[in-house]
C-alpha cells in the first residue's frame, strides 16, 4: 500500500495533465454532441420526411456501432478518400457525433413530454410553429432533460479512454505510460480508475446540483399527463 502511494504521488502531476485533457474533451465532445443532438431531435420531431429520416438514420448509425470504430475510421478510413484529420479533431468529431447520437433521444423524450397542447395554444393566438418550438416548448423541454440528460456527460468522460488509441495524451494514455515506465501495470491502472472515480463523483455531484436549480415544482405534471 505505501509503495502505491509513493508511486501515486510520483506520477500525480502527469496524471493530472492528463485528466485535465480527459475534460476538455469531455466538454468538447458534450457541446457538439448537444448541438448535434437538438438539431436531430427538432428534424425528428418537426421536420419533414427528409429531415425526419436523416435525423432517424444519424441516431441508429451511431448508437448502434462502437465509438471505437467511428474513431478509427475517421482517422485511419478517411486518409484512404484523401480527407486527413489531426488526432485531436478526430477525437472531437467522433465524440460528438457518438454523443449527439444519445443526446438526441433525450432531448426528443422531453420534446415529447411538453405535450401537443401548448403548440396547439401557440398557434391559436397567433404564433407560428417555430416561434412556440423555440420560445415555448424548448425552454420547457431542456428543463425536462436534465434528469435523464445527466447521464451523458459521465457516460462520455468515461468514453473518452478510447482515443488514446490514437495516441492523444489523456489520462489512460499516462496511465498506460506510467505502467511502460514502472513496470507496474496494476498499481498504475489503480491510479488511473482512482482519478477517473474523483471526477464521475464531482461531475455527478454538479449535475446533480444543477438538476435541482432546474426543478420548478409541478413543472413535470404537463409531461406526466402526455
């Protein structure tokens, strides 16, 4: 146990740069992901066949194949069509894709649970229908999503782990170093799941937070009647 903590404390700095990569690509791979995500959901739900069948098929093709896979062919496919991507956009766009894929059932489940009725009331007094998705049922509807939503962020920074197969510098990546370079491979993946622990449990902890500075109550009886 003692020779652990010494090795911890050795590698921690390293370990650190390489969790701190580990969270920008987290929050890189979420933003585009929720971007992604909305514009597939709004398509599904309000756009036309076209729309509606791109959005259907974006959605199957990522959340049906591995994220590992999209990655590699993204960076060693795309070479062979004469498209070159630097590992680190190749880890950004597969990430945000693969997350805008899940981020889209999520955001199209609270669409759902605004209910009809309010579009409906919308457009009686006058608005059109892209004025009430976006001034009224969308500000409801992403409020709605923070429960189930919550799962994505940890979900992905546990996803990011991949892309240090394409060498970019995260923290599996150190730890894998830290193993090649101690020869201690199980003290040195027990460092990294430690870190990995830290953050899931102050990203659950934040999420769970802003999940209640969201709750207004009774905000969730028009989805529970839908």
């Amino acid at each position: 146990m003692i020779a652990f903590f010494e090795l911890f404390v050795r590698f921690l700095p390293d370990l650190l740069r390489g969790a701190g990569v580990t969270l920008l690509l987290t929050a890189e791979g979420l933003a585009a992901g929720f971007v992604l995500g909305l514009l597939a959901a709004l398509g599904r739900q309000y756009g036309g066949k076209f729309w509606q069948g791109l959005a259907v098929g974006y959605v199957e093709l990522f959340r049906g194949t591995p994220l590992l896979m999209q990655l590699f062919l993204l960076y060693y496919g795309l070479p062979g069509l004469g498209v070159t991507l630097s590992r680190e956009w190749a880890a950004f766009i597969a990430l945000g894709l693969n997350s805008g894929a899940y981020q889209a059932e999520y955001l199209r489940g609270s669409i759902l649970a605004v209910g009809e009725g309010q579009m409906i009331a919308g457009r009686a007094i006058g608005m059109s229908r892209w004025s009430v998705i976006f001034n009224i049922i969308l500000p409801q509807a992403l409020r709605l999503a923070i429960p189930a939503w919550a799962n994505e962020p940890v979900s992905l920074l546990k996803s990011t782990e991949v892309v240090f197969l394409i060498a970019i510098p995260e923290l599996m990546a150190k730890g894998k170093a830290m193993a090649a370079r101690t020869y201690q491979p199980i003290p040195s993946y027990l460092a990294v799941a430690l870190i990995y622990l830290v953050m899931v449990f102050l990203l659950d902890y934040l999420l769970k937070w802003m999940e209640r500075r969201s709750h207004l109550p009774g905000f969730e009886l028009e989805g529970r009647r839908a």
